[in-house]
C-alpha cells in the first residue's frame, strides 16, 4: 500500500521564472510519470469520482487505459462525455470534484485525476488523434448562443447527435471566457483553447464570431426566420461589479475582466504588441476568488508589485488552494481582514492610492462564512496606481431584454429548471447566464444537460408532427 498513498509530483516552472513570463506554469506528467499515478488508483467498483464529475468521465476507464499505456483508448473513454479535455484537465476545481471524492482524499493524496486527463488530452492532440464519431446528419438545425465552456460542450453533444449546429459568437475570437477570461499560463490559447475548437469544428459545428445576439439578429428571428428548432443560450456572465465607492471611476481603475480581456485578447503580454493597458508599478486587486488569482499573477508579470485585497481571513478565500499557492510562491502580497473604502485620486485624475480598513470576522452570515466586520479607527492607505476590481460578475441583459417571454430573476440570471428549458418553449440557456459566475466545468455540465434535452425535444415534436400528417 506504501507507494499507492504517494502522490507523484508534477513538474512546474520554478516561481522565479514563471513570475516574469506567460508560459505555462504546469509542465505535466510524461508517460512513465503518468503510468506510476494511474497505478495508484484502486478501480473502485462504486467510484464516486465519477458521481463527482460535472460531465460524468468514466474516470477509473480511461485510468485503467493508462495503465496498460493504452493513451489512444483513454482519450476515446474520455471523448465520450467531455468535448474539452485538455481544458478541463488545466482549470477544474478536482480537489472539490473528482478528486475531492477519491477514497484517498481522506487519507493521504486523491489520485492526479486533473493531471492525468491533462497528459492525455495533450498526448492525443500532438499524435493527432481522431475523436470525431458523429452520428448521420437528421438535417435539424440548433443555434448556440456563446461559444464558451458551455456553448462548446452544448454544441459538441448535439453534432455527435447529427444536428446542424451554428454557434453565435459576440467577440472576434471564439473560446468565451477559456479564450478572454483565463491567462496563457493556465490555458495557452493557440496550443490547448484554439485546438479544441478545432475539434468541435472537426464534428461539424460552424461558429459565426462578431454576431451579437440582441443586436445583430434575436432569438426571435432565430427561430422564425432561419428555422432553428432549438436555441441554447451559453452568453456566460461578463458583466462586471464594483463596489460603489468613492474614487472608482478615475483613470487605471479595472475589472478583472476588461484587465484580463485586454491582456489575453489583445496580447499585452508580447512586446511587439502595443496594446492599450497600464499596470504601473504596484497594483491591488480586489477580491479572493480564481479570477483575482488569475489578474494579480497577470499583473505581476507584466512587472508590478502586486497585493490581493480581500476582507475576510486566507480561510474564506474562495480560490483555488492550487492558485493561492502559485500566486504566493510567485510573490504576490496577501492584504486579508482588509476593505478598501475609497479610491484616493491625485489632480489628473490618476489613481495614487486606496483607503482601507482592516475587518475581523463575526457570526457566519448566509454563506455560512463569518461575517466580517468594520474594526473601528483601522482605517490606513495603501499605495498604488492601479486597482482591479474582482468582485464577481452578472449577465448582461442584451439576449433576455430582446426576447420575449424569456424569464429572469433579480439578479439578471436567466430562469432555467435542472435540464436547461427556459420559461420559453424550445430556447434553454446553461452556465453562467443561468447560475451567474462559477466554474468552467459546471458550465459544461450545464451545456451538456441542454444538449440531451434539446435531442429529447426535437425528437418528441418531430413525432407529433410526423403524426398529425399520417
């Protein structure tokens, strides 16, 4: 039992490196590596590892392949239920899903289900493995609205099925937030992003970019006028909450997202790139979420000392541990039991600094976290040129202001029941837009769910009408 309770170590790029350039920071397992963790896993004959996964892998399958150096044959144990496998393998939260299930977790170390899908998602995309089965073609046409994690897998699932599936994507580029949101050295984006939409194009999903559904065309039309049978909404949540305090509206105040958009989208990480951002020389973000992680290790790297500004305790952070930990070996300075008051702005405008006060925590509130509270005369500045705002995220009322009928609650989110079906018939909507901002995997599982539904919904009134003209 000795060596099955030792995780293997995965190799990463040490911190002082990593902290000055985007490359990847996980290198990952090779074969001999892979194989020595797969050994590890016992095949449990109830796993729940799998009753853990969003998208439902068989997890000790494709393991077991590995195990027999069968990489081909996992990668195909995989494709049955994931379209994003290197995705997921790179920005899952495992330790809370797969992994956090394993019969290890409680004893030593979960089995590497993350970093195993990793090698193999990476090992059949650079052997050009073909995981394109699709079923015929039943000429019946679904639109996609977004074409992030849960757009992706939506329109994966339904063009293995043989429908017709265009995708409508806003931006320039396609990917959502795995392409704006997430930086380069979490999820490279012509290696890793690029190339698995590439494979959902290889099943015959078309994506039309620049399409922003609400303005160029609606649902309504949609459905009326270009005859598709069904649309999923998969827009994500992009955007973006402030705190409403003093000062946020001068110069070289951000969101996380416009930050991290500018960033990836427009590369301000190259130099031959002249791209419109400033970090200056120290920075504060707000927040302590994987997005915070993700804007305080950016701004790092482009050469700013770099402070998370959070107000409960490093307890509460709800970020990733894995994240934290990069973030603290690269040198970011954690400010917790800290709430910025104001924005303290000089005469041109510019930010110069932030008014603080330190918190303590109370009683647990409806989070069940500890509330935190205001220690009178706490109050201090920090200085710095730039804050990011990482506050969380709301959809954008565009797609639900331009339909009628579509259902919302008061937080903008669209009203959708467990199988995606909106308070409109044949129109479903998953991930963020429905649940507000949360993982990329839920996402999935959500575009997933959608897909299976809209098959069953499709074929029902194809039914009804093939009988009501017999």
């Amino acid at each position: 039992m000795g060596n099955k309770m030792k995780r293997t170590p995965v190799r990463e790029q040490e911190a002082s490196k990593r902290s000055r350039n985007f490359d990847e920071v996980c290198l990952g397992y090779d074969i001999e590596e892979a194989v020595l963790e797969a050994n590890r896993c016992l095949g449990c004959k109830k796993p729940q590892c799998v009753a853990g996964c969003p998208v439902g892998v068989d997890i000790p399958g494709f393991i077991n392949k590995i195990k027999e150096r069968d990489i081909q044959g996992a990668a195909e144990i995989i494709s049955e239920n994931s379209s994003l496998p290197a995705v997921c393998g790179r920005v899952c939260p495992q330790e809370n899903q797969c992994e956090g299930r394993c019969v290890f977790a409680r004893k030593s170390a979960s089995v590497a289900v993350g970093k195993l899908e990793k090698f193999v998602a990476d090992w059949s995309r650079k052997n050009n493995i073909d995981l394109t089965k699709t079923k015929p073609k039943n000429n019946k046409k679904v639109a996609v609205i977004g074409s992030g994690p849960a757009g992706l897998a939506c329109a994966g699932d339904l063009a293995k099925d043989g429908y017709d599936v265009t995708v409508f994507e806003a931006m320039h580029e396609a990917g959502g937030v795995l392409t704006y949101g997430i930086p380069e050295f979490r999820l490279p984006k012509k290696e890793i992003v690029q190339a698995e939409i590439e494979n959902i194009k290889k099943l015959g999903v078309k994506i039309e970019t620049n399409v922003v559904v609400g303005r160029t065309i609606t649902i309504d039309e949609l459905m009326e006028d270009e005859n598709f049978e069904a649309v999923f909404i998969g827009s994500g949540a992009g955007l973006p909450k402030f705190m409403g305090i003093k000062g946020e509206n001068a110069n070289g105040v951000f969101s996380a997202n416009e930050f991290l958009t500018r960033v990836n989208l427009m590369k301000a990480y190259k130099e031959d790139y002249a791209t419109p951002i400033r970090v200056g020389k120290s920075v504060a973000v707000v927040g302590g979420g994987n997005v915070a992680m993700d804007a305080a290790r950016t701004a790092l790297r482009l050469g700013a000392d770099t402070h998370i500004v959070y107000r409960r305790s490093e307890a509460e952070l709800p970020a990733r541990v894995e994240e934290i930990h990069h973030a603290k070996e690269e040198g970011i300075i954690f400010d917790t039991l800290t709430n910025p008051t104001e924005i303290l702005v000089d005469e041109n405008g510019n930010v110069k600094g932030m008014k603080c006060v330190k918190m303590e925590l109370g009683e647990p509130d409806a989070s069940g976290r500890r509330r935190p509270i205001v220690v009178e005369g706490s109050d201090f500045v920090i200085e710095v040129d730039t804050v990011i705002m990482s506050l969380g995220t709301n959809p954008n009322p565009l797609i639900t202001s331009t339909t009628n009928g579509l259902d919302i609650n008061k937080r903008e989110c669209i009203i959708a029941d467990e199988n995606g079906l909106t308070s409109r018939e044949g129109v479903y909507a998953g991930g963020d837009a429905v649940t507000g901002a949360a993982t990329v995997i839920s996402a999935m599982g959500a575009g997933k769910k959608a897909a299976k539904a809209i098959d069953e919904y499709i074929k029902e009134k194809s039914q009804s009408t093939e009988i009501q003209y017999a």
